[in-house]
C-alpha cells in the first residue's frame, strides 16, 4: 500500500488567554501548518476571521481548554483523502 504524503494543517484557536507551554506542547502531535490564534468575540466572528486566514487544504478548530490524547492525530488522518 502506498502512504500518502502528510498534510499540513492550518490549526485555528479561538481564546482570549495566552496560550499555555504545555497547550502549545500538544501541537507538536499535529502536522501543523500555520497556528491562527484570534481572539475577537463574540465567538462567532471571531471564528470567521479566524477561517478567513487558513491557507491549507485542511484546518483544525482547536478550543484553548483540549488536549490530544496520543495517537488523535494518526486516527484522524485517515478520513482526509475520503
């Protein structure tokens, strides 16, 4: 079976905190193309502007409260090319 190349995405984060180390750790377990944090409210504009500067094919909606579990991101991947 051939593998398909990775993918970057674009992870887009609505908050109006900083961002903490451990949070921006958790990162490291995407292919991450561009990290767009905004932090306009209410909620909704604030995630239409955050849309309007991905670049990549693929972006993720990460709140600034998640954090991945080991192997998310291999999971998830699968579904791209679907």
């Amino acid at each position: 079976m051939m593998q398909q190349p990775e993918r970057k995405v674009d992870v887009v984060v609505v908050t109006r905190k900083p961002l903490s180390e451990m949070w921006l750790r958790n990162l490291k377990m995407l292919p991450a193309g561009e990290l767009i944090v905004v932090g306009s409210s209410p909620l909704s504009v604030a995630r239409y502007e955050a849309i309007q500067k991905v670049r990549s094919e693929w972006f993720l909606f990460l709140d600034d409260d998640v954090y991945l579990c080991s192997g998310w991101w291999s999971c998830a991947s699968q579904f791209l090319s679907r």
